[in-house]
C-alpha cells in the first residue's frame, strides 16, 4: 500500500466534534491523490501529500454516535467503523495519572458498570525508543471501547473524567492516555523548548554530560543490564514488604542492596529529557481534541524553584504541536504527600504553588485543586474519583460554558492586610468556609522570617490569624508543608489550596 494512516486512527476511534479534524499518515511519493471521507455525513475531502507525509482536514461535524471513516487513494482503501464523533481528551503525566482503573479503590465497581458509559479508550504504547519495538507496538495499538476487560490498565483519573463529561454532555467522550510512571515534565518536550531558557535548560545539559562519550550500543547495554538488575530487585523489595509492611526504607535496601532508580541515563532510559516526547507525544499529535488533563510534578520536586517555567514550556510546546495556542489545558495541583522517613523539605509545598501560578498567568488553564486526596506514606493514592471530577468541573468551566465558578474554585487567597498583630487574609470565589475537625496549618512570621504556629479565626469570607509569639506580623502562610491533615474546605467541598504571601522572603 503506498499509504498509511497513523495508528490514532482505528475502528472504535472517538472524533473531537465542533473542530475542523485532522486526519493524517504516511504517503509513499509516488501516491495518488488521497481523498478522506465519513459517508453517513456525505463529507469527502482532499489530502495534501508532503515528504512522506499526508494531512486531511474535515469540516466541523455534529456529535454522532455511529459512523463510519474512509481513506483512499486509487484503488487501495482503509475503512474504520463505529466511529463516534464527540469530545476528546488527552490524559498526560505520570504515575497517578497512569494509576490504572483495576488499582483504584472503587475499580472493581468502576469495571462491573464501565459497559454502559459512553467513553472510550486509547492507549499511547509505552517504549523506551524508536525501535522496531516501538514501531510493532504502535501498529498493533487502537481505541478501545468500555468494558470489565477491556477497561483494566485505562487511567482511573481519565474515566472518572470522561464519565462525567460524557453523562454531563451527552455524548461520547473519548480518552488518549499519554502517561508514564516517575517522569519528568522534561521528559515530554522539545530539546528547544528546554535550552532555550537558561532557568530550566539543565535538564538538557545534565542529560549530555552524563552521555558524553557513550556510544549509541552502550547506552543501550547499560540500560539493559539496569533492567536486569532493577527487576530482580523490585522482586526482592516487594518480598520485603509482603513479609513485613511496616518495614522501614532502610532496612529494605540492607536487605535488597541498593536501589539504582531510574538507571544510567541514554538514548534508551525513559526518563532522559525529550525521551517521550520523541516515543510517545509526537506521534499522538496532532490528533484533534478538546484539550489536555495533566497530573504530573512529584518527579520534578528536586527544581521545584523552576517548575512554573518548565510547566509554561511544556503547554506551549503541545499547543504548538497540536497547532492551536489556546487549547485547554486542566492541570491538577499536588495532594498532600510526604514518606515516613523523609523530612519535610516542603518542596511538595514550592511545586503547588508553581501549578498555581501557571493557572493563573496562562490562558486558557484550569487547575483542579486537590490537597485532600493524598494519602501519608503512599505516593500513590487509590481513590482516584474526586481527581477526575475536579478536572470535569474545571473543563465545565472553562470549555463547556458552566458559569458558575462556585462549583469549579474553593475559596483562593487573593490578599492580606496588617491589622495591629493579626494579619488578615482575603480570598477570591469565597462565599463561606467549611471546616472539618480542628482548623491547623496557619503561619505568621515578622521581619526576621522565622515562622510560627497561628490561631485562626473565621469571619464570613476573610480569616485573621495571629500568634503570642509574634507582636508585629509581617507575612503568613497556610499548609506550607508537604503532608498535613486537610480541615479547610469551600462550601462546595473543595479545599482551600495552601499559600504563602511573600515568596521573596522565603
């Protein structure tokens, strides 16, 4: 055949209704004229064929449950059936947005029911780097529809988003899951998009000097003998464990050795800069959707300083390869975490505080504040279901026309003022507070910076906080830690997220 269609598109696909939809794949030069259509629309389009390359561009299509596309040229025709045309998402990030359906504390129920919702599923396949690996995994991949089995290893987060868009909206919503365990945002995006800025290109220069001299095969046989290793010992760890749950960290590497995550960097290391953009992102654009959800930003708490930067960049590097710079983007804010054994280096605290400040100087962002659905001493916490409907409501908000910020927004802090020794805080969206148990977390310092404990007080919409042990307040701040109990919520439910009012000073 002297073409072919990129693998996004199969039998069962979901297409974003309401846009123009790309459709595009691979040409031979020699190909003639290519022509796309969707028969029970009576649409047919031309394709434009470039170095190797060939894009379509349907007109803007109505919701449709069932239906059909065709990609010709000459003689030679692919046909996909039972194609939806409706609302679709990207699902991008890391672990807790790769934390699987048939893991999640209500998956079991989630897998009994899934049958009769209208989502569907595509999975991006996971491979280290462009190999024939890659290549066999991405021709055998395809959209899945809902069901006990065929549901099991979908993102928890993405159904439980996708669930409600879709009973919300009345139609099929469609999921492209784009996610890998322990990455980096550096890990999905243009080299460019990482030197050009001297705050955040040590990602990229840390990267080289780490190859410098290593042969392509080397690289490679490094990573491999990792593997080995590190599989050999996740068996040995995990024994541990079963044996002994309460198991301290330390003990577990006396017994284990030691634990060499995530491995030598190279070409084959998932976790090099640039690494899955190049396997996975690239490859998936620029397949028409609504917009993106992103859960993602544990493995990036060592820069936590830089994470605003390096978030910007990665949502201008998609939207710039999904050819559209105002395409929504609905981020989740960090929950409360912290290990055991760890200090509380409060860098969790710095990379929530990021997440915000990019929802709030980036157009067309949503942040889906999630500060109570962490878990102590677990990274990846089971119940996945008030993620996936905080990122419904914030796509409600600000995609789908719900004008009612209350529903979306807790109360957010806008400002303070020194009043004698209190300081009093002012909040935005704040209709009322609702706490739950002992209200703790506030933090009041003077000039010298050094912090401490404050009482509380709510009125109505502000909240004055002040401490015997500091006479002349100076700054404030509110959950400044990477794991607390959570006790200050919005009247709708949603905590207040954590803040601190003068960022210089810290």
């Amino acid at each position: 055949m002297n073409f072919s269609v990129a693998p996004l598109f199969s039998d069962n696909m979901v297409l974003q209704r309401n846009k123009n939809v790309r459709v595009f794949g691979e040409c031979s030069e020699d190909c003639a004229d290519i022509t796309v259509s969707v028969p029970e629309l009576d649409i047919t389009v031309s394709g434009i064929c470039s170095n190797g390359r060939w894009e379509a561009l349907l007109p803007s299509m109505k919701a449709c449950e069932k239906c059909s596309l065709a990609v010709s040229s000459g003689q030679e025709k692919i046909l996909f059936s039972n194609v939806a045309v409706g609302e679709v998402w990207l699902a991008g990030g890391q672990s807790n947005m790769e934390f699987e359906l048939r893991h999640e504390k209500h998956g079991a129920e989630a897998l009994r029911e899934c049958a009769n919702e209208n989502v569907r599923f595509y999975y991006t396949p996971k491979c280290e780097m462009v190999d024939n690996k890659l290549e066999n995994a991405f021709r055998q991949s395809g959209w899945n529809l809902p069901g006990e089995e065929n549901a099991v290893s979908w993102s928890a987060v993405g159904y439980y988003f996708a669930k409600a868009l879709s009973r919300r909206l009345g139609v099929t919503v469609g999921i492209i899951g784009c996610n890998w365990g322990g990455t980096s945002a550096s890990a999905w995006m243009k080299r460019e998009y990482l030197s050009r800025d001297s705050r955040i290109s040590s990602y990229s220069e840390d990267y080289d000097k780490a190859v410098e001299g290593k042969t392509t095969a080397q690289m490679i046989a490094e990573y491999d003998e990792y593997v080995e290793y590190h599989t050999a010992w996740e068996q040995k760890m995990q024994k541990c464990y079963a044996q002994r749950p309460d198991i301290k960290w330390d003990e577990v590497l006396k017994i284990c050795g030691e634990n060499r995550y995530p491995g030598p960097m190279g070409c084959k290391n998932p976790m090099r800069p640039c690494g899955l953009y190049e396997t996975m992102i690239s490859r998936v654009a620029p397949y028409t959707i609504a917009g993106f959800i992103y859960y993602q930003g544990e493995s990036d708490d060592h820069r936590p300083e830089v994470y605003d930067v390096l978030l910007r960049n990665l949502i201008e590097n998609w939207r710039e390869d999904w050819k559209d710079d105002t395409l929504p983007f609905m981020l989740v804010q960090l929950p409360m975490f912290k290990f055991e054994a760890d200090p509380d280096y409060k860098h969790w605290a710095k990379i929530r505080e990021a997440q915000m400040k990019v929802y709030t100087t980036v157009k067309n962002t949503g942040i889906a504040v999630a500060l109570d659905c962490g878990e102590f001493n677990n990274i990846h916490p089971t119940d996945k279901t008030q993620v996936g409907y905080r990122l419904y409501l914030q796509a409600m908000y600000h995609v789908y026309g719900d004008s009612n910020k209350m529903k979306a927004f807790p109360p957010v802090y806008r400002d303070y003022r020194v009043c004698k020794d209190k300081i009093v805080l002012c909040f935005d969206n704040c209709d009322g507070f609702d706490v739950r148990g002992e209200l703790n977390g506030f933090e009041i310092a003077g000039a010298d910076g050094v912090f401490c404990s404050a009482e509380a007080e709510i009125k109505e919409n502000i909240i004055e906080i002040r401490s015997d042990k500091v006479i002349a307040p100076v700054q404030a701040r509110f959950k400044w830690t990477n794991y607390a109990e959570v006790e200050l919520f919005g009247k709708n439910g949603i905590p207040v997220p954590p803040f601190r009012t003068h960022k210089e000073m810290n």
